[in-house]
C-alpha cells in the first residue's frame, strides 16, 4: 500500500552513515535496489544519488514494518526509519562506504512502486542491456551510479569553469539560437519562421560571429556555455547538439590563449586529482601530421613514429611503390616494438583497417627469429633488410608499412598507430598527455568539388607572413592555397581534440579575400555576412578565441569513449531522442501555419489492418473538440471526424506524389472522405508496397465513427 510522505524528512543520504552514526535513530529514502528475504530477516539495499545503505528489518522486533519489507519490490521507493547499528565484523562490506553499518529499520513507509524494470540497473559494463533500450528508458538508465557521478562531474565542471573564467575577467554573454547559418563546416539546423512566411531560422552551429561582434562592441572578455546543433555524420565522440566553452578575447596573443586554456584545463583535472602539466608541448600541423599521421596525435603512445621509407625506394621497379613515387606521393611506415611476435591474423586484420583510411595496401617486415617480409618477393631481401635499417627497427620488431597520396599514408599509418598501440596494451592507463598543434592550414582542398574550403572557419586569419602568399593564391596561383597557414589552433588530450580556436580576421578587406577564396562572390557574401562585413568597418579590434567542447573534455576525464556516457538526454547514432520519440511528425496544420508542405512520400510501415487500426486508435485518441459541441449537427461532427482520421493516414505515408482521388465531387463530403482514405491506403498498399495483404477499410470506419460519436 502506498502511502503520503506527510511530514517525514531525511536525515541521511544513502551513503553517509558511518561507524560513528551507531545509535542514532535515522530516516532515509530512496529506491530498493535489492531486497533478500530470509525469512525473519529482510535486508533491502537502498539506494540513492549518494549511495547505498543495507536496511534489515527484523519480524521478531518489528512484525509491521517487515510485513511492509515483504511487499517491496526492484525500484520501489521506500522511507525506511530505524536506529543505525555496527554490522559483526564478518558480514561488513568493504566495497560500500557505508558497508560497516546498516540500519535497523522499526518502520517502512512504501512511497511509490514500480513496474517491473525493461533492464537490469546492476548488470556490469559487459552484460549492460542494448543501449537503444536504456536510452528509450533514459530516466531508469539515468539511476545507474556511473552516470550519475559523471553528471555530478559534468556540474563541478562547469563551476568550475564559470569560476575561472570569472577571475580571468570574462563576462557571460548568452547568444541567440535563433539565427542565421554560422559556418563550421556541418549541415545547419533550420527552423522555419511562421511570421514571415518561407523565411528561416538557422541554430549556431557555434556562436561564432556573435562572439566576435562582441568584441566588435568592446566587450573585451566573452565567454559563454554554448549550446551548439550541427547537423552532421555522427560518430562517436558527436551529437548533434552539444555543449561548449566558448571564449573571445580582444588583444589576443595566441600565447594569451595558450595560457588561459592551460591554466583551466589544469583547474578541470583537478577536479579527479591530476595534475596536468603545464606548458603544454607545442607541435605545428606539419609536424604533427609527418611525425604521428594525425593532427591530433595521441602522446601517451611512446614513439610508433612514421618513418619516411621514400629515398630507400627511389629507384624501386616495383610498380606500386614506382608510380605512388613518381605521382608525388610517399612511402612510410611504424615500427612495432617487440611485433614481430604479430600473427598473420593480426596482421591481415591491421590490412583491413589500414585499408578504411583508404590504403591501398598494409606491407610488414618481421624481425623475428627469422626474417619475413611481404614485400621479399618483391623487393628482395636486401632492400627489405635496408628498408627495415631506415625505419629504425631492432631485433624483435615489425615494421608497417603504407604507400600513396602523402594524405592517405598520414590517415592509415596515424590511425594504426593508435590501433596497434590499443591492441598490444602500449596505451599507459591514469596518464594525460596535452600539447597544442598550431599553423594548421589555411584551407583544404575537396576533390569531389575542386574547390577549396576553410579548414577551421572562414574568420580565421592566415599568417601573417603567408599573406603575400594568400594574395597571390586569390590572384589566380590557386595552387597555392593549400600552402597558406592559419593562426588556428588545437589543444589535444590523450588524441581527443578538447579545444580549438584562431586569431580572427580583423580586417574588412581580407575577410574579403576569405570569401572570395572560397568562391563566393561578393553578392553571396553581402547576402550571407553583409552585417557582419559591415560591423568590421566600424573599428574592430583585433581578437581571437577558442572553443572547449564539454562532452569531449568530460569524456577524457571520465574517461569514456562514449559521448552518451557524459550528457542526460543524448541522441542516438541516427540523431533520434528514443525517449520522446523526437523528430516526430507535426500537424497538418502546425505544416500550413508555417507554409510548409511534405513533398515526398515518407518510407514508413506498409499498410495492414494493424496499423490501420492503430492509426484509428490514434485518431479517437486524438478527437476534434467538434464532437462536444451541443450546437454542431451529427453530419458536421462526422465529417470533422472522418477527416481527423484522414489526417492520420496521409500522415503515416506522407503526401502521395501522383495520387489522385476519383472525382468524387458529386458526392456528400462524408463520402469523399472515405472514400479518400480507402482510397490512399490501397494506393499505398499497390504502389508503394505491392505485397501488402488486402483488409476491409470500411468496417473499421464505421466501428471507428461509432466510438468517435459515442454510439
Ligand atoms: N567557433 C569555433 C568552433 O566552434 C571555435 C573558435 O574558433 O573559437 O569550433
């Protein structure tokens, strides 16, 4: 029996008693997160966002309250009064922080139950139920103490960072959602505007112009929490709506930067006790990606350097490696230490990898006991022992090998090193290793389109003294785009990219360039950035900034490798909230009001009598209010009803292209519009689902317009 809470209050969390509470008589509340019955004895772990006290219920002692104990059930949530007491010292449990105690219980007050859980809270990582299933049921998924102590994380984080940022002298300055496209390189979310009819909103993919317009208004110091929407692939480590540090600074140095993002990141891992050390390393984009493949390099990994293997082969008639050499490309390879070891599983496995950043091929030498090669054949033996001799392997180690487009060899030789280092156990677990990568290119070239676009964002300014060099690339030497550098840059953790920011463009006339580099013309850029071009004529100083994604940095510090693990209510893979079933459909009128129309006819479930009744149930559930109104005629409320359910069904399947309804304008409209409805669900089920099973519409219109009018 459920029962008030009345005036009861706590007086203790779940996980504060200790030895030293033994005697006092105590109220705690929270969830069963297990109960055992042994009889006379009940014990019930009760749970909460603290942590988890034993209650024993006694039926000699206390006959009502364990009566109480036997109803309850996984998750109910319960009040259990009783005297905390010393547990004998072998039934103590070292694993709990309140496992030397427990609490007597004399009263248990049921608050609530519980339906029977779809999945079981306690499961370890490995036996965890789907993760569609727990994020349907977000709420109970949310229960679990993981997910909480990083929720808890995440809001000390964020403290934290409001604290700092507050004593280096930053305002927090909220910006809108609603605007026009900030270009960060995704797809926009847009938001239709009902006001002004075919006009649209565009979510910040970040609040990039607005913080630099803040600075255009002497703001000096912005920074702001920001919620970001990009509508992009999603992978693992992106949602997308996520959160970030967003900051703006005028007069900036990118040193400025530097320091102020180190000392934060040093504040944030203090937070689990590390201390990250400070100046971070700083690499150039360059260097990154010839010495790690990668411009986010993981520095835990010691070495696992690419070496260039090219001169050795200069003169090789092996066609492969020939004709990479003779396009421009490269040759490179890692060395594995100790990997001679690798079976030829391994390696075939570390080829298919190799093979999705786009190689061609995965070549190894081994320098085991004997020496074996997949290029022997090939090459010969002296030149694979040379080869080896440059890559710098000893006695023990294997060397992988890749050929191609400097790009591509980057990609896979960058991403095996990660692989290799994760499959022979070289990442060292507890360590942080930060560095800055800066100069990152100005702007990088897209072979699908032949066009070039920014690679950090159209604001960022080139180096100061690659701007001839820019100059001349606008000009026409458009070959030299791709040598242009950019004072953008990165800060990387444990290879997660946890920042990253440039020195903005200042100048009207080379934002101007940008975006005439980028192919628009100046109509394009007045229409997309005209305010803005005309905000940078009225004394801009110069400024520059940076972005921290918080779910990335939480993922670190956690550390998870994923992204749901560290936000409340995350989207899945396919962008969808299984919780409330977002996206979902909207009105036909809500569509009218916005002057919107679907054009396409939606894949959805092929029509059987199923879902035909279950679109009925929705449409009873759903009624137009017509059906109250004592002054409205019996024909009247039919019409409104048969209409309502018509509005289901072109809802489930969309608008039908080339659909067309009989002339029916001879007849009532009541007729018109079943016959309309019969009519889409047999068109759908011929056309667009040629094997669906053929039922009886009209029957289940007519139990349907009884139960609509209460017949
Ligand atoms: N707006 C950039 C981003 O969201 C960060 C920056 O340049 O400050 O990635």
């Amino acid at each position: 029996m459920i029962e008030n809470l009345n005036n009861r209050e706590r007086t203790h969390s779940c996980g504060a008693l200790r030895k030293e509470n033994v005697g006092q008589r105590v109220t705690l509340m929270g969830w069963c997160a297990r109960r055992r019955d042994f009889g006379p004895l009940t014990f019930i772990d009760l749970r909460d966002r603290d942590g988890i006290t034993q209650i024993v219920v006694n039926q000699e002692n206390a006959p009502q309250a364990a009566a109480k104990a036997k109803e309850v059930r996984g998750e109910y949530v319960i009040a259990a009064i009783g005297e905390v007491v010393l547990r004998d010292e072998t039934a103590r449990n070292p694993k709990l922080a309140t496992g030397d105690v427990e609490v007597q219980a004399t009263e248990i007050v049921i608050l609530n139950d519980a339906r029977t859980l779809p999945f079981q809270l306690d499961a370890s990582d490995e036996s965890l139920a789907a993760e569609d299933l727990r994020l349907k049921y977000r709420y109970l998924d949310l229960r679990r103490p993981q997910l909480q102590a990083n929720l808890r994380l995440r809001h000390r984080m964020i403290l934290e960072i409001n604290r700092y940022m507050d004593e280096q002298g930053f305002t927090q300055i909220e910006t809108p959602n609603l605007i026009k496209s900030t270009p960060e390189g995704a797809r926009d979310y847009i938001v239709p505007s009902r006001v002004q009819p075919g006009k649209f909103f565009a979510l910040p993919q970040s609040p990039q112009i607005f913080k630099q317009i803040c600075m255009i208004a002497g703001l000096d110091k912005y920074y702001q929490i920001a919620r970001c929407f990009r509508d992009e692939d999603l992978r693992a480590d992106r949602q997308p709506e996520f959160s970030q540090l967003d900051v703006e600074m005028s007069f900036a140095t990118p040193d400025q930067i530097y320091q102020l993002v180190e000392g934060l990141f040093a504040r944030i891992f203090r937070l689990r006790d590390i201390e990250l050390q400070t100046p971070f390393p700083r690499f150039t984009f360059a260097e990154v990606m010839r010495r790690f493949g990668s411009d986010k390099p993981d520095m835990r990994i010691d070495g696992m350097e690419l070496q260039d293997l090219s001169a050795t082969l200069a003169e090789t008639i092996f066609a492969p490696y020939a004709s990479v050499l003779s396009a421009g490309g490269e040759i490179k390879g890692i060395v594995v230490s100790d990997g001679a070891s690798m079976s030829r599983k391994t390696l075939d496995e570390l080829q298919e990898f190799a093979k999705r950043y786009g190689a061609a091929a995965l070549a190894w030498i081994k320098l085991g006991d004997e020496f074996s090669s997949s290029l022997l054949k090939v090459l010969g033996h002296d030149t694979v022992v040379d080869l080896a001799g440059t890559a710098g392997a000893q006695k023990g180690d294997a060397v992988l090998i890749v050929a191609g487009k400097s790009q591509v060899v980057a990609a896979s030789l960058g991403a095996l090193r990660n692989e290799v280092a994760r499959r022979e156990k070289l990442v060292p677990e507890n360590v942080f290793a930060p560095l800055w990568v800066t100069d990152f290119p100005m702007f990088e070239f897209h072979e699908d389109d032949g066009r070039y676009s920014s690679m950090h964002h159209p604001f960022t300014s080139p180096l100061d003294e690659d701007v001839p060099l820019f100059e001349r690339a606008v000009n026409g030497e458009t070959d030299l785009f791709s040598e242009i550098r950019a004072k953008a840059y990165d800060a990387v953790i444990n290879g997660v990219e946890v920042a990253g920011g440039s020195i903005r463009i200042h100048r009207r006339d080379v934002q101007s360039l940008v975006f005439k580099a980028l192919g628009m013309t100046e109509e394009m850029a007045r229409a997309r950035f005209g305010f803005f071009l005309e905000a940078l004529a009225y004394g801009t100083p110069p400024h520059g900034g940076i972005a921290s994604g918080i779910e990335r940095t939480l993922m670190v510090l956690v550390p998870t490798e994923n992204i749901r693990d560290v936000m409340a209510f995350p989207k899945t893979a396919s962008a969808q909230d299984l919780m409330i079933d977002a996206p979902g459909e909207v009105d036909a009128e809500q569509l009218e009001e916005l002057h919107l129309k679907i054009a396409e006819h939606k894949p959805h479930e092929p029509f059987n009598e199923e879902i035909f009744r279950r679109l009925v149930d929705e449409a009873l559930a759903d009624l137009p209010l017509i059906v109250l109104d004592q002054n409205s005629s019996h024909e009247e409320k039919e019409i409104a009803v048969l209409e309502r359910l018509l509005e289901k069904v072109t809802r489930h399947c969309g608008i039908l292209e080339g659909f067309e309804f009989e002339n029916l304008t001879d007849h009532p409209r009541k007729i018109q519009v079943v016959q309309q409805i019969v009519g889409i669900v047999d068109f759908d089920s011929v056309h667009v689902h040629p094997y669906s099973v053929f039922f009886k519409k009209q029957p289940i219109i007519k139990e349907y317009l009884d139960k609509a009018l209460g017949k």
